[in-house]
C-alpha cells in the first residue's frame, strides 16, 4: 500500500473561512433537521402575496381527479379505461364548466363553486421527459427548455426580484429537504413539519444534546477579527441561522387554534399557516405529497386513489379553513401540481403508465374561481401519442402570480425568473 505523499497543506484565513462556512451549514444545521440557502445579493421591493406549492409527488393522474362531462371527449375517457373511469353519475359538477369531478372531492368542489378555486386541464412541462426525478428537476428549476447556465430553483430567484433585504425567512420548505425550487443564494430554510423541539434549540438539555443556537452563536461571535473580515459570507450565514432559529421557535410557540381535520401526510399545509402566522415576511412555501404513481391496480373510485382524494380534499379545506379564521386568505395562494400526469388508456394491470399533461389546481382569495382553464387545443379525440397533450405550460399559471400577486416586472420573468420564456398569461389571478 502506498503511503499518502501529499504535504499536509497550510492555512490562511480564506481556507479558515471557508471551512467555518462548510461548519454552519452542515454541522449544525443537520443536527436540527434544517437546511438553509443563503443570501448574498440585496433584495427589490417588498411585496405582499404569498405563494404555496403544494407538489404531488409520483406523477397524479388528472383525468381521475378532473374529467370531461359529456360528449366526445367524455366517451373517448370511457373507452380508454374500462375499469379505471368515473361514471358521469358519480362524479361531481364543476359549475357550468363542461367538466366534473371525482366524488370524493366534494369540499374542493365547493369551493370550485364558490369561486375560491379554479382548475388548469393539460397542465404541465413542455419537456418530454417521462423520468419522475428528471422532470420534477426542470419543473423546480423552472427550467423544462433546458436554458444554460440555470442551476438555481424558479422560487429563489422570483426572491431575488420581489423580497426586502428586511424579510428574515422569505422561503420555507416544508419538506425533509429543501426544493430545489428554492435552492440558490437568497435565504431559504427547509423544516420538519413538525416543529415541536425548536424552541428548545437553546438548550443543553435537548434530545440530541446538541443546544443548536448557542453553538452557533459562539461559533459566529469568537472568531477572529482577521477571519471576520475575510469570511463575510459565514458571517451572513452565522446571523441568518440565528434569525431562522428564532422564527421557527416563534411559529412553534404561537397559540394557533387549527382545523384538526388535515391528514397526516398534508401536515406541511397546516405547519405553513403557522408559518405565515408567525412570520408575515414569507413569500414562499413549498410542500409535498408522494405515492401517486399508479402503475397497477390504481383504485380510481375503491382503493389507492380514492383514498388519496378524501386525504386531498379534508386536507384543502382544512387548509382553506385554517387561512379564513386567521385573516391570511386575501393574501395567499395555493398552487397543487405534479410533475405529469397519466396515459390516457389503461394498462393491463389496472393501473395507468406515465404521460404527459396533468391538472393544477389554483386557490386562493385573491384566484378567478370556478374557471377550469384548458388550452385552445385541449381535447381526448387527438392526443399527444396516448397522452392528454400539455396545453397550458405551467410557467404560464405560476408567472402570472408572479406578475399580478407578487409585483414581478416582465423583465424579470422573462430574462431572470423564467429565461427565454414568453408569458402568456391564464387569467386565473385578480390584478
């Protein structure tokens, strides 16, 4: 065996700085289960709105949540999948939209009709991908085009334009780790959605034996005055992990009585009102929900999936109930996507394969309710090679947010948010 000939390498202040670096964004944020992005540049204008993404992970199936209510785009459904379709006198009607929905969502298809929320058929990415991982990559990364250079998420650059240099915690992943919708320089937190242990970061009797807050404090504030100088980016870092740590015990200590009708799998929603209550600088919330890949015995109206629809629909009026009693429904959206839907026809194992366009949902006290928005071309007689065709980008429905909600400049959108980019917009949001 060799020996190691390399010299043992000496170290300045930059090396210092960059090792003390590494030490506050992984050392001690993973013993608090957090994972920060930090800040760098100075931030625009502060603005009001605040988006959620809630991503349903796996690919769901858009036709059994939303289908056609008659005529040939219905019957064309009803071939395509004998055992898997929802008769027309099962579902539920979406207003006077031509569509309907399944019967299990029947709170989400109030507030459909009460002009709270509004649905985008053939919703989805231009890229082709029909990889999970690779598509949900693009889609976070707002990049499905493939525009060089990008390697940041679509929401923290949206940051970048829209966040005052003020606001502490302006995007929160409540995930076990950060979307990468969120990744980049702008300051991003990734949380369980359980906050219960965070007001006692503090202490040197906490479970792990690790008092979170006060290492880092010591960490930041003995260095030398040399490596101060020389390492202002964990200087900002030291300070930011502080500030979040503070929010979150804030959000965690909060007296908030709330709907207790979420199901487990949707906590991230009701941790998110929490958040937002907490802390009214939050612009940025993401969530997920996996398990919606139904390759075999799906169970549209008695099994997999039909469960999956009671868990969504309690958990989005929960939500929905959770914004009114505690006065943020004016100021904030809920956006439910997947990273793309289902085949049209049914496979042999009474399952569907993986397609192309899917559905969004958009809520929202500030949304044009009771629309489903479809695209010029959306129909099931002429598919995209068995698949319900990508209509609407999903760049159109989130820019739009980021243009009437947010305040986003169209030169932001298009040159900084969502490169290369033309938006169109859905008119799915109030001015």
């Amino acid at each position: 065996m060799k020996k190691n000939s390399k010299k043992a390498k000496t170290h300045n202040a930059a090396d210092y700085a960059t090792s003390r670096r590494d030490l506050l964004k992984t050392g001690f944020l993973a013993a608090a289960g957090l994972q920060i992005s930090w800040a760098k540049d100075l931030f625009a204008a502060d603005r009001n709105d605040t988006l959620v993404v809630l991503f349903l992970r796996g690919g769901a199936d858009g036709l059994s949540m939303v289908q056609p209510a008659a005529g040939a785009d219905y019957n064309a459904y009803v071939a395509a999948r004998p055992n898997l379709h929802i008769r027309s006198n099962q579902s539920l009607a979406l207003g006077t939209s031509g569509f309907r929905c399944h019967p299990a969502l029947t709170d989400m298809r109030n507030l459909f009709n009460q002009g709270k929320l509004s649905v985008v058929m053939g919703a989805g990415s231009t890229n082709g991908t029909r990889s999970h991982f690779e598509q949900q990559d693009l889609i976070e990364m707002g990049n499905p085009d493939r525009v060089s250079g990008i390697r940041s998420g679509y929401m923290n650059r949206a940051l970048t334009e829209l966040t005052a240099k003020s606001v502490e915690l302006p995007g929160v992943s409540v995930t076990d780790a950060l979307s990468l919708a969120l990744r980049g320089p702008q300051p991003t937190v990734a949380v369980r959605a359980n906050l219960t242990g965070y007001t006692n970061l503090g202490n040197a009797t906490v479970v792990s034996g690790i008092a979170l807050k006060a290492r880092v404090q010591k960490t930041w504030t003995t260095r030398p005055d040399d490596f101060r100088k020389v390492d202002y980016v964990a200087d900002a870092s030291g300070r930011q992990t502080i500030r979040a740590l503070d929010r979150l015990a804030e959000a965690e200590a909060l007296t908030l009585t709330q709907s207790a009708n979420y199901a487990p799998e949707y906590h991230g929603l009701k941790t998110a009102v929490r958040l937002m209550k907490a802390d009214s600088g939050i612009r940025m919330i993401t969530a997920d929900v996996g398990g919606w890949d139904h390759h075999k015995d799906m169970g549209v109206l008695n099994g997999t999936f039909n469960n999956r629809m009671i868990a969504l629909n309690q958990s989005v009026k929960a939500f929905y109930d959770d914004l009114v009693a505690h006065s943020l429904s004016t100021r904030v959206t809920l956006i439910i996507m997947s990273e793309f839907g289902r085949r049209l026809v049914q496979n042999g194992t009474s399952g569907l394969d993986h397609g192309r366009g899917g559905v969004m949902w958009v809520m929202g006290g500030q949304v044009k309710g009771g629309k489903v928005v479809s695209g010029s071309n959306w129909n099931l007689t002429s598919l995209d090679g068995g698949d319900m065709r990508v209509t609407v980008d999903y760049r159109r429905v989130i820019a739009e947010f980021l243009s009437r909600r947010a305040g986003a400049s169209n030169d932001a959108l298009t040159k900084r948010i969502f490169p290369r980019y033309t938006i169109h917009g859905v008119d799915l949001f109030k001015a």
